[in-house]
C-alpha cells in the first residue's frame, strides 16, 4: 500500500481516471478532430478530458496550465500550478493505436512535486511524488515500484522514438550512433513510463515543439525512478515559465 506524501496526489489519479473514461467513451465511437492555429491537432475528447480533470483539481485554487486553455500568465504569481494536458498523443487517438496517455502534474516553485501520467486503453497508471518514489499501479490493482535500468553503454541500449514525429535530426542520430535497439511509441508520457519500467533506456528528441505540459509529469516519474531528463545542453527543465515550448529539446 502506497502513502501518498500529498492529498493532491490521490486527487490526480482520481481525475486523470475520470478524464480516461472520457476519453475512451469518444475513442470507441465516432468523433470530431479540428486543426489548431499551430497547425496542431484537437479532438472533442481533448475538451471533454480536460473538462474533466479541471472539475476534480479546481477545489484547491492553484494556478492551471492547460494544452486546450486559453494561458493568462495569471499562473505566473503562484507558488503551486498543475500543469496539465489533457491528450497527450491526439495523433496515435485519432489512428487508433492506443499510445496515448492523460497527464497531471503539480508544479511548486517551478518544479514539479507529483506527476501522473495513464494509459485509458491498458488503465495503466504511472505516478510519482517527490521524495516518494515511482510507481505503476495497474488494472488489477497491482503496485510496481519503478527503477529505471544501469546499462551505460549506446551498443547495448534500447532506445525509444516518436512514432509520428520523428525528426531528420533524430534519423541522424541514430545512423551516427549505429542504434540498433529502436522502439517507436506515440505520447511522451509513455515512452517515459517504458523507461521508469525498464523496458527501454533512453528517449532523445531533437524537437523544440513541445511543451511544458509534455515533460511535466513525466519528468518526475523518471526522476523518482532514478533516471534524468534534461534539454540537449544538460540544462534541468523550469516549469511555470511564460515560454511554453522546450525550445532546447
């Protein structure tokens, strides 16, 4: 049995649970997508999921960062922000692949303190506190602590790409580097979650389109699992920035 270090925690899974059950309920019929300004992609179960989790994290008055939220940089004054997104990997939603996952972080004094990340199609659920270690609570109930793997060496790593996004930097990349252990998944989140589980070892984007709301949660999972995420200079990820992109990869 887990104790949680914070109330907020049990809040998260509770809602990233609720918004899974929205999701699926577009996912398993016919439904809308709509091209953003960014030339992004959104489905109604981005809205309905979102909806969702704000009605179970407003009751505590902290700041919201959200994907599918109008961002007033009002957040920017608070000490406590969750940073939210709704759908991560609408892309692999609408093509039915299942890689998609609901995450939720809260964010104190620019760091994230706890992270949720879940799997509506497997309910499987990552989760993280800070100082509490990482876990992966699964459809039978089951509680696994996550340790992320100590291979040192490129040769015998498995790493783990985008499957939609992947960049001609990233090609590059693996070509120079002679990878041979490639797997290809679509949200964030759970590529990172495959990492905290050991059953990849490194996940490397070139890309300066995601945002905070991409690494958040999934940043201390990996973190409390031992592992490290950092922008391509080594730099540790500031949250509740007014810049909304990774612009560093």
């Amino acid at each position: 049995m887990i104790l949680y270090k914070y109330k907020e925690t049990e809040t998260a899974i509770h809602a990233a649970k609720k918004a899974g059950e929205e999701v699926l309920r577009f996912y398993n019929s016919n439904f809308k997508s709509y091209k953003k300004e960014d030339d992004s992609v959104l489905t109604d179960a981005d809205i309905a999921s979102e909806k969702a989790i704000v009605s179970e994290i407003e009751k505590y008055n902290y700041g919201i960062l959200s994907e599918e939220t109008v961002d007033d940089l009002s957040r920017l004054q608070e000490k406590r922000v969750w940073i939210i997104d709704p759908l991560d990997g609408t892309r692999d939603f609408i093509n039915k692949t299942g890689d998609f996952s609901i995450m939720i972080a809260l964010v104190e004094n620019n760091f994230p303190i706890l992270g949720v990340v879940y799997k509506p199609t497997e309910d499987k659920l990552y989760f993280a506190e800070k100082d509490n270690g990482s876990y992966l609570l699964e459809k039978d109930n089951k509680i696994q602590k996550l340790s992320v793997s100590e291979k040192k060496s490129i040769e015998e790593a498995v790493f783990i790409f985008s499957r939609s996004h992947l960049a001609e930097e990233e090609r590059q990349f693996i070509e120079k580097n002679n990878i041979k252990n490639i797997i290809q998944c679509g949200s964030v989140g759970l590529k990172i979650g495959l990492i905290a589980e050991k059953k990849v070892d490194c996940y490397i984007s070139f890309s300066d389109k995601t945002s905070q709301w991409d690494t958040c949660a999934p940043e201390i999972i990996l973190e409390e699992a031992g592992g490290k995420m950092t922008d391509l200079n080594g730099e540790r990820f500031v949250y509740n920035r007014e810049e909304l992109k990774n612009l560093n990869g």
